[in-house]
C-alpha cells in the first residue's frame, strides 16, 4: 500500500485540529507558532512530503532552527520537544510513515537519541 503525499502545512493542520480538545488554547497556540517555523523551513527546501522525512533531514531542521531563532538551549529544547510531539502523532496517526524518525531526532539538551519501550523490548 502507498502512502498519498502529505504536505508539511497540512499534516501540521492535522495536528493541531486533532490537539484543540485535548489542550488549553495557549499551548495549541505555542505548537501552532513552533511548528509555523517548520513549516516555513520544509518550503524554503520545496519539502512537500511528509512520506519522505528521515531522522536526517529532522536533524538538519534542528540545526538550522538553532541558527535562525539564535535560541538559548532551553528554548531550543522547547521548540524541538514540540516538534517531536508532532512527528510522534503523525507516526502513530498516519501508519507510521516516518518509521520512527520521532525515536532518531536528537535531544537537544543532552545530544543523546530517546529511547522507546518497544525499542528497549525488541532488543532483548
């Protein structure tokens, strides 16, 4: 079975119509704000399937996003904790396309990679 493309603004309308009940209006509109930037970047790239991300082209957002917000650690770790967020419903919502990317995007405090329970558990 093939995926149809999924656009970067539209996955992140996606996200933010099925998050509207489950969170207060301010955090929805601190996502809608920190997602704007990735979204803004996937178009400056003409990246314009979601289908296609890997854990590379989330690490390059990551860097680029330190350069152009010229962000302090916590607030890097804010905008990309929120990216993280979005990558891991649009894993579990959309038959998990991305194959994981959300487990391979960087931390942005501590540099390490995050570990799920079903990663832990397939390795023993």
């Amino acid at each position: 079975m093939s995926l149809e493309p999924l656009k970067p603004e539209t996955g992140v309308e996606l996200y933010l119509a099925d998050r509207e009940t489950e969170v207060l209006k301010a955090t929805l509109y601190s996502h809608s704000s920190r997602l704007g930037h990735f979204v803004r970047w996937c178009g400056d790239r003409d990246i314009d399937n979601m289908n296609e991300f890997t854990g590379r082209v989330l690490h390059e957002y990551r860097l680029w996003r330190r350069r152009d917000g010229d962000l302090a650690p916590a607030s890097e770790k804010t905008q990309i904790d929120t990216l993280r967020v979005f990558i891991k419903w649009a894993e579990s919502i959309l038959f998990s396309f991305l194959d994981g990317a959300s487990e391979r995007l960087l931390h942005a405090s501590s540099g390490k990679r995050s570990i799920s329970i079903e990663s832990l558990q397939s390795s023993c």
